[in-house]
C-alpha cells in the first residue's frame, strides 16, 4: 500500500501542472532564500552586540593592565650629615631647612656611585641619570629623612618611581621614534635604562599606590592613584544609602498599599516615571542651583554629590521596590488583618520583611548606576583638582572637596599626557570590579532569597 | 558658629525626643496600674506618639527656617548698598556674593583669633586693611571692600547670628512643647496607635510627594535662571540666532541651533547604529533563538547597558576616534589613502559609540513587545502557509509597531540627553555642517563646559546653561511622553 501512494504522487503533480513538490520552484526558493537571509540578519546583530562586548572588554582591559605595574629604580642613596643637617645638632626645625632642591644632589651621587659599582659605562651627568627618577623622588627622600632624623650619616636602599617616560618604555608605550622630539627624555637615557634593567636596579612590579594613592599633578603621572577618589565615591554611596533607601522604600509603600486611586496619585506615579527618563545632566544643574547656588553647601563634596546621586537613583529604587511589594501575595495581608493586625502593622510587619530581599536588590543596582554616573558630578565640580589627602574623618569625607571615580577617570582622559590614559583605563577596570561585584552579589541574594509564592 | 548653634539644637531636639518616649511610655502604665492589657495600645506606641510630637514639628521648622532665613536676610542686607555699587560691579548677584564672602571671611578670622568678635562687628575700611586681615586668614578676596560692602557684611553677620539665636529659642521651645502635650494626653485610654500610625501614613505620603517636588524643583531652578539669561540676553538670539560663539567678556553669540543640530546628527547616527542592530537581535532571540542562546545571550546584551558611560566615553576618544582616523584621515598614510578626517573627535566617533550603547536599549524594549504579541497570531499565519520570517515581517512586526516606535522614542531620548560619550567624544565646535568626519558639539556637551570651572551666575555665557538644560529637559520629556502616548493609544488590545 505504501509503495502504492508513494509512486502515485509523482504521477498526481504533473495534473495540477504546477510542478513538483520534491523540486522548490523559483518562488519556493526565493521565499526560503528570504527566510534564511532574515535569520542571519538576526544572527549577524547578535554577534555585532557579542563582538562590541568582546572589544570593549579587551580594550580595557589590554590597556588598563598596565597601570597596576609600575617601574621602581632600586638605589642606595647616601644620607650625608655634612649636607642635611649642617650644624650636626639633629634637630628637626634645622633639618626642615634644607628643602627638596638640597636633596636632589645626592640622588646624583647615588648614580654616580651606582655607575661605579656595576660597571656601567655610560656618557651621561649625574643629573641626567637622576633625570629617569619622578619628579616626586627627591621629596620622598626628605619625607623620609623628616620622618626619622637618626638615618642621616647611614646609607639607606630606596625604591624610587621611575619617570613615566621610563615607565612608557619599558612598557613599549614609549618607543626610541616617539621621544624624538620630547625633552623630558634622551636617547642616551634610554640606552641608561636598558643598562640598569640588565643589572637589575630597574624592575616592574606591582604597583598598590596605583589603587590606595592620590591623584597626582599633571607632571607626575607615575604617582597619580585612585585611593581618595575612591573614598569620594564610598562616601557618596553612604548617603544615596542612607536617603534614597528609607525615603524610596516609604514612597513605594505609600503608592503601593495605601494611595487611594485619585489625582494626586496619578501625579506622583507620573512624575516617578518621568524623573526615570529625566538626562542625568539635568539632576546635575538642579544639584549646581539648589544645592550649591541657594543653600550654599560645599562645592566639590561627596555630601553633595551623594544628594544629588539620591534624587537620581530614587525613581529606580522606588519601580523595584514596587515591584517586589506587588509579588507578596494578598492572602499574607489579609492574614495579618485577620488576626487584628492595623494595615500599617500589616505592612510592616509581614509584607516588608518578606519584600526585603527584593527591595535589597533593587538598591544595589540602583547604587551600581549612581556609582559609575559622572555627568551630575561635573557640574557640581567634583574634577579639576587635586584631592591628596584622604580624608580623616567622617565630617570631612562628606564635607571636604573630593573627587569619585568615574571623575577621576574622566579628569585622567582630558590631560595631554598619554600616560594619564594607561591610568584612566586602570581605573575603569577598578570602577568596573565594583560594578560586577554589586552586580553579583545582587544576582545571588535574588537567587538565594526570592520566593515563588 | 551657626552651624555648631544648629548643631547644638539637633542635639537638643534629639533628646528631647528620646526622654520624651520614655516619659509617655512610663506614664501610660502607670496610668494603666501596670496592667498593658488595660491599655489602648502597645506601651510603645505611647512612647513614638510623644516621640513624633516632640520631633516632627520641630524639625519641621528648623528645615523651613534654615532655608527661609538666608533669603529674607539677603533681601534686607540688598537694600544697604547703594546703587552706586551695584551699577559698577555689573550686578545684584556679584555683590551680594562679595558680601557674603566678606562675612564668612570675618567668622573665619573670629574663629581664627585674628579678630574679636567685637572688632569683628566694628572695623570699618577707612582705618583697617580688611582684605589683608581676610587674606591672612585664608579668605581671598578679588578686590578691596567697599565700606559699604563691610557694613552690608556686617549686617548680614549680625542679622544672621540674631535670626539663628532666636529659630534656636522658637525649634527647642517647640520641641518642649510637643513632647509636654503628647505626655499629658497620655493616658490608658488614649488612641496612641491610631495617631502613630496616622502620623507614620503622612510620613509615607510626603515621602511619596518628593518625586513631585525633585520635578518642580528641575523646573523652577531652571526657570528661574533661564528668566535671568532671557533677561540679559535676546531671547530672539537664543532660539533663532545662527552661531554659538560664547565670548566672557560679554557680547556673546548664544543661539541653541547649532547646538541642537548637532545634538540630533549625532543622535541620529546613534539610532542608525542602535536601531537596526537591535531590532533584529530582538527579533532573534524572541522568534528564532532556542532558550538556551536566550539564557546566554540577552544578559550579555544587557550588559552593554550596565556598562557606565564614562567608560564609553573613553573608548570613542581613544579607541573608536583614532580607529576611524586611520581609515578616514592621515592622507597617503591612512586606510582609505583620504584625508577627511582630522581629529579623533567626530560626529561619527560619537554616534557609532552611542549606538552601542543603545542597543541593549532599543533590544530589551523591543523584546518584550515582541513576546507580547500572541502566539495565536503566529499560529494563524503560520497554518495559512506563511514562513517564520513571512510572520514576523507581516503580522508580528505591524502588532508590535507602535511598541517599537515607543522604545526608539525613548532611545532617542536616551541619546539627546547622553553627556560623557558626547563629552569625550564630539569635540567642541559648534557648526552646521553634513560631514559626519568633522568635530560638532551638542547641548549637553555646551552645558557642562558653561558651568564647569568658576560660574558667575550673572553673567549670559553661565546663565545659557539653564536655558540650554530646561530645553534639554523640555525635549527630552516631550519624547518620553510621546512614546508613552504611541504605545497606549496605537496598542492592540488581544484580550
């Protein structure tokens, strides 16, 4: 019987005379031809996401490596009493006159003397071989000697910072080409470099001031670090906390269990989801008039910032915290009600709690996104300066001019050195550790917590 | 010193409030003859019903006094200085800014001991030099004080010092007051529970109502000081003038069209990126993608989303721009042999970045429109011999399309008002031009530059910035409305 119906099919085509279903004609084909190009449209827009993903990613993260490394010159320098302290009494206000220029002509003997030791052959003056050290060494050796006057007369090994031209070359972001024309490095300087990283004076390593320091001056981009922005923007986050959390959590269960369906009602939820969509810029020139022009608070502090980061972030906390209130089933207020428990005990007492792991989790992404938002924080001058000192105490953290993270980063992006790029990277791969670690921990309490009713 | 008094004052209200919940809490059981059974309510509730009588209205009018008292003060220190003095430095603002310079440089010597209090109060110019006595305590001043700036300064000093003595007196009385009232009503029959919990639902709603006052306080603050810039400069010049060329000497060209036009040429380059890209992935992963693909995919779409723009940013400036650079510009040198493209910063640099960026944006919108359509609706077209493209392209696509419009309306609001891609990566110069490889600037990016650095709030090249960020605000929440309207009204109702 099969055989029967198989072998009739061929010879029931040819009396429709349209053709045969085992052979697509044109228009079968071109329609199936559409179907499959339509697919790898598809297909090639999730893989040009994918691929974005992927170089941004490796761009930040091929850059950004190289400012946890950082090259240090090991050197003995000799503390010589006759020079820092003249009259040979140790006294401290006497050692406090020789300034950082009295400090910079023993950074040169201990070239000098470096030279001799590892037989080094090399052309260049003392000065120019001091010339491969941060501006900053000299003050480091007199911070030191300041901190403990009995070292004067000894010989102590220091680790200094390398200059970031150093540090560029032997990162091979500096080539023998690209310094033709730069005057803070020679050529024979370079051939120096070569010589002390083959004795073993030179070496690259992990670089923890990148992560705990300050930002640096414009000259000194070997020194610069995230350490007190990163305070700025911890300090921000402790007010978004302590504002927007109470004061979203309240909203969303006045809109949720208690407004009554009326006007005023309406207007609140509209503004909400306006002030959602409002640019953050906008919330910047309100923080710049309110805060700063009318009520006259600091500019520059994290107390501001953190104000205005809580206007911002209040419309999202307040859409997850609603959400996660809707999910606690009626039956769990209506038993509360039942047992003669007030609304607001009701609330309270039984619906809270159970909506606490989602509203915990709407707040930290809510903190994620005020965490890596600049714009608002521009117009409330948290950039262009230099904060270098973190601060000591609370009432500073919040008061004092601070800078954040993502202003840092941007504060790094706008100076001429490329040196501050390799740094600006660096910190986006700080800023972005903080994200995904919030990120996560978000996804595992909702994970461990959340509860299907 | 005003603030250690306000601090002092917190401090007192605080413990007011604390003795007063002991105070009532201990009174109603005693009131109850230790029985709580007896009472109306929880011992508790006694307590945080004295407890919100004593810090609610007290607070209440510290807030309202700490920010009324500056005003009034400046308001009636102003009519001290002369007109002579206002004419010449340009305005009411500038000098009232000296003026409160001068005070605070005073507290700060009287902190310092470089002056009495007394001395304080009375220097005049004619004897002492104020701008060096102010300078050596860490307070520089641009030029030297008018005598009659020192005496405004003086009065607002001592308005300032009397206003706070006196908002302490009224706060910590009133503080008293309400803690002794809410203790004296306390007794076993008192409803505490009821006005507590009425208390608590004002506290809600007023929580509640702060969404409405952060919106009319973006819309006053920058109405108030776009009515200031209209003022000083033509308005005529703001909405149709040809050029933006600020100059801070005064005399500026300020005119939103240039700025406007690039802010919508980079936002279109964003959405031609964005849009396509998105649509399609959307269409994928809601139509053709297994559910595993799905799982693994769209996360890492959103990704993208998650992702903060400063980051964005410096990928245009230092990556997208020079890329583009070497295949646009560098002459012979270059990709393409073409010298087009000059500087790493464009309208391409940063559309092509902002297009990125949107596409999660435009995808996840997108994505659950799509999934909103009805399977019944597939099923139909399918039975009737349709492809699976064939159905999306002619019943799914149409039942989805005013959703969709919806989500590019609100990635195009996105775009507008995007600032640190914009920043970083546009450049500065405001131009009317088609060529995609040149450097233009946008509202967002003038806004940052006109109120970074020092802002003198009296003078045009600041002030634009408010009447540049309310347009910003105006347009931006013109398009979210209009989305929200396209998708209620155009919605197709399946139930």
């Amino acid at each position: 019987m099969t055989d029967a119906t198989t072998s009739s099919l061929p010879s029931a085509t040819p009396v429709s005379g349209k053709g045969s279903l085992m052979q697509q004609d044109a228009r079968t084909r071109k329609r199936n031809a559409a179907e499959t190009r339509f697919k790898a449209y598809g297909i090639a827009a999730i893989t040009i996401g994918m691929l974005m993903l992927l170089v941004l990613v490796y761009n930040i993260v091929s850059r950004g490596t190289g400012a946890f490394q950082q090259t240090f010159v090991t050197l003995e320098v000799a503390l010589p009493a006759e020079k820092l302290d003249k009259n040979g009494t140790r006294n401290l206000d006497d050692i406090k006159k020789v300034s950082t220029f009295g400090y910079t002509p023993l950074l040169r003997d201990a070239f000098e003397a470096k030279v001799a030791d590892k037989s080094i052959e090399t052309e260049l003056s003392g000065k120019e071989m001091a010339g491969i050290l941060s501006a900053g060494a000299a003050a480091q050796l007199r911070d030191f000697v300041l901190a403990d006057p009995t070292v004067i007369g000894s010989t102590v090994a220091f680790e200094f910072l390398a200059s970031s031209r150093v540090d560029g070359y032997l990162k091979s972001r500096v080539s023998r080409d690209s310094i033709a024309n730069d005057k803070n490095i020679s050529a024979e300087q370079l051939d120096f470099v070569d010589q002390l990283t083959a004795s073993g004076a030179i070496e690259k390593r992990f670089n923890l001031a990148f992560i705990t320091g300050a930002d640096s001056s414009d000259a000194r981009p070997e020194a610069a670090g995230m350490g007190v922005s990163m305070m700025g923007s911890l300090f921000m986050m402790l007010v978004v906390l302590a504002l927007a959390l109470p004061i979203g959590v309240a909203a969303s269960i006045y809109l949720e269990e208690f407004a009554p369906k009326n006007w005023l009602t309406d207007i609140i939820e509209v503004n909400i989801s306006n002030l959602a969509a409002v640019p953050s810029i906008v919330f910047g020139i309100l923080g710049l008039a309110v805060f700063i022009n009318y009520m006259h608070l600091p500019t520059s502090a994290p107390l501001v910032g953190g104000l205005v980061l809580t206007l911002m972030t209040l419309p999202t906390i307040i859409i997850s915290t609603r959400a996660s209130l809707k999910a606690v089933p009626p039956s769990i207020r209506d038993a509360a009600l039942g047992v003669g428990a007030s609304k607001m005990q009701s609330v309270f007492h039984h619906v809270l709690p159970l909506a606490a792991p989602g509203i915990l989790t709407g707040t930290i992404i809510g903190l994620a996104q005020a965490l890596g938002e600049t714009a608002p924080l521009l117009l409330i001058g948290m950039v262009g300066f230099i904060a270098s000192n973190p601060p000591d105490s609370i009432a500073s953290g919040l008061l004092d001019p601070n800078s954040a993270m993502p202003a840092q980063i941007y504060e790094w992006a706008k100076r001429a050195d490329p040196a501050f790029y390799e740094r600006a990277w660096g910190g986006i791969i700080i800023l972005l550790l903080f994200l995904v670690t919030m990120n996560t921990i978000a996804v595992i309490l909702r994970r461990r917590f959340e509860r299907r009713w | 010193m005003a603030l250690g008094l306000t601090g002092y004052v917190v401090l007192a209200i605080i413990l007011l409030t604390v003795a007063a919940f002991f105070m009532a809490r201990s009174r109603a059981k005693s009131t109850a003859g230790g029985d709580i059974r007896l009472l109306h309510s929880l011992p508790n509730y006694y307590g945080y019903n004295a407890a919100m009588f004593a810090a609610v209205p007290a607070f209440g009018v510290l807030m309202i006094w700490l920010l009324a008292q500056p005003m009034i003060i400046e308001n009636s220190v102003f009519k001290l200085i002369p007109e002579r003095i206002v004419s010449e430095g340009s305005s009411r603002g500038l000098v009232m800014s000296d003026v409160r310079r001068v005070a605070e440089g005073l507290d700060i010597a009287v902190a310092q001991g470089a002056l009495t209090d007394d001395e304080a109060d009375n220097i005049r110019t004619e004897f002492k030099d104020v701008r060096s006595i102010l300078g050596s305590v860490g307070v520089a001043l641009g030029s030297n004080v008018e005598p009659e700036v020192l005496y405004a300064a003086q009065q607002y000093r001592a308005k300032t010092e009397t206003g706070t003595f006196w908002m302490s007196v009224a706060v910590v009385t009133l503080a008293a007051l309400g803690a002794a009232l809410a203790i004296f009503v306390t007794n076993a029959d008192f409803r505490a529970r009821n006005t507590v919990e009425r208390g608590a639902l004002a506290l809600l709603i007023l929580a509640a109502s702060l969404a409405i006052l952060t919106t009319v306080g973006i819309v006053l603050s920058m109405l108030f000081e776009s009515i200031n810039f209209f003022r000083l400069h033509p308005w005529t010049d703001f909405f149709f003038g040809g050029s933006w060329a600020p100059n801070f000497r005064g005399d500026s060209d300020l005119s939103i069209l240039p700025l406007l036009w690039g802010t919508l040429y980079i936002s279109v380059i964003a959405l031609l990126v964005a849009v396509p890209i998105g649509l399609f992935a959307a269409i994928y992963l809601s139509e053709y993608a297994g559910p595993k693909t799905r799982s693994a995919a769209k996360p890492l779409l959103e990704i993208l989303a998650g992702i903060p723009t400063i980051v964005y940013g410096l990928f245009a400036l230092l990556t997208v721009g020079p890329a583009l650079v070497s295949i646009f510009g560098r002459g012979e040198a270059g990709l393409l042999g073409v010298d087009w493209m000059s500087g790493a910063t464009a309208v391409l640099t940063a559309g092509l970045v902002m297009g990125i960026m949107l596409i999660p944006f435009v995808s996840s919108l997108s994505d659950d429109i799509i999934n909103a359509v009805p399977q019944s609706m597939r099923d139909g077209s399918f039975g009737l011999g349709a492809t699976h493209s064939e159905t999306i392209r002619q019943v799914v696509l149409p039942a989805a399309l005013p959703g969709i419009v919806g989500a590019v309306l609100l990635a195009a609001s996105r775009a507008i008002g995007e600032t640190m891609i914009v920043v970083l990566g546009a450049g500065a110069i405001a131009k009317f031009s088609l060529n995609p490889l040149e450097a233009m600037t946008t509202i967002t990016t003038r806004i940052v530059s006109q109120l970074t650095g020092d802002t003198d709030f009296a003078s045009p090249e600041t002030l634009v910035a408010f009447a540049l960020g309310l347009t910003l605000f105006v347009l931006t929440l013109g398009l979210n409305v209009l989305a929200l309207y396209i998708v209620r009204k155009y919605r197709e109702q399946y139930e």
